[in-house]
C-alpha cells in the first residue's frame, strides 16, 4: 500500500501524507517511504520546490503508538528537509499534532487554512517533543513554545504564526501558497539551493550538536513505565493515572 502520494506541476513536486485512516500518524512506513520520495525530488533536475500535504482532515497526528519509528529514523527525516537542496513547503488544511509539527518546522515555508489545528501533545502522554525540537527550538518563539510544549493545549492557525510554526495562513490556503509557489518557480535553481544553506545553517547546527542526545532522550521517554501508561490510557480513551 502506498502512504505517499505523488504528483508535479510545473516544476513543483507533491508529496501527500496518504494514510487518513491512522490520521497520517508517523508510522515506520510511512517515515521510510517519505524519505524516499525526498530524495527521488532532491535527485530530480526537474523539481524546484516541493511541497508536503496531506489527505483527509488531519495533516498527521504524530507517532503512531502501534507502529512508532524508531527516533534515529523520524530524526533522519527531520534532517533529509532540511538539507534537501529544493526548498519545502508545507500545505496544511487539517489538524497537526505533537511529531506533525516537527515536519512543519524541518520545512521552509508552511502554511496553513483557517480551519487548522494544533497541539504538542507529548506531554500528556508521558513523553518530550525531543527529536522535533531540532528544527523547532531554532525557528520559533521560545516563550511560546514554553507554553505549547509544556501544556499541550490546542492552538489555532494564527497563534501558530505568531509563534513560528507556520508563514502564512488564509481561508484558502491554495491562494495563500500561489505567489510562493509562482516566486519559487521564477528563481534560479542553484540560487535556490544556496539561499536555502544560508538560512538553515543555524538548524543544522543544532542537529549536529544535540540530535545524538535529543533521540536517545526519546527512546528513553518512550520506553519508559509513564509512557506505556500514556499511551495506553491514550489508545482506550481515558484519562493517565497522573491526571489530577
């Protein structure tokens, strides 16, 4: 079964989250064929900007607690946009959660429609936005991600400009995107990839300093007792034995 879908027009390649029936959660499947996908476009002399959606209502839930990847790969991934020599961008009309919002900070340019959620949820499962704050923690608010990760409370489409989480947002996310994807059509390719190293520069090094310890940090939260509990509690829709 295919769980990303691909199509290109005029120079752009789409890359789909294909799997609305586990809300695009980040299983090992679905990480390993978008990586793939990513690196056919980087390879690609006809692609000169890609953009990432989704099918259904959710733009991806995070990690699938069935099938989890394990963190080295979902930081591999986090690492593949970012370097990808082909700015990404990211077109979301669903709702996006915890592991979610690490794509859409790994991209360069996300936008979101109104109608558009989000939560950093790790908390109230036990566990830490670790491997996701590598594109994050460079790119955003830091009091505003204060909040969102320690509260895991949702947040609409204009709190997560402000917070830096998306670019732009509008009733129709399409016509937001239209002159993004109309300028990046107008740049020179080699220009683009260079503009892009200088601007991700900084992610990078934190990718470089911290990604070793921000994904063992990980596999330590999720295997850990609190954890199972989390998600447990999570897949029988109750309330974790810590809720107070």
């Amino acid at each position: 079964m295919t769980l990303i879908g691909r199509t290109r027009a005029r120079g752009v390649e789409t890359l789909s989250l294909d799997a609305p029936e586990r809300r695009n959660a980040l299983s090992a499947a679905l990480v390993a064929e978008l990586a793939g996908a990513l690196t056919d476009a980087g390879r690609d002399d006809g692609v000169r900007a890609v953009v990432l959606t989704h099918t259904g209502n959710t733009f991806s839930a995070g990690a699938d607690l069935r099938d989890p990847p394990v963190p080295e790969a979902l930081t591999g991934l986090l690492r593949q946009l970012v370097e990808l020599p082909k700015p990404v961008v990211a077109r979301v009309t669903g709702h996006v959660r915890a592991g979610g919002l690490g794509l859409l900070g790994a991209c360069d340019i996300a936008a979101a429609s109104d109608t558009a959620t989000f939560a950093f949820t790790e908390v109230r499962i036990g566990v830490a936005p670790a491997v996701i704050s590598l594109p994050l923690l460079p790119r955003a608010d830091p009091r505003a991600l204060a909040r969102h990760y320690l509260t895991g409370e949702r947040f609409d489409a204009a709190e997560a400009v402000r917070t830096g989480l998306l670019t732009a947002h509008g009733e129709d996310v399409d016509a937001v995107l239209a002159p993004v994807l109309d300028g990046l059509r107008r740049a020179a390719p080699e220009a683009l990839a260079e503009t892009k190293r200088l601007l991700t520069a900084r992610v990078l090094e934190t990718f470089d300093r911290d990604a070793a310890g921000l994904t063992a940090l990980s596999a330590r939260l999720f295997s850990s007792a609190t954890a199972r509990e989390g998600m447990t509690a999570f897949l029988e829709r109750r309330d974790p034995e810590w809720v107070v």
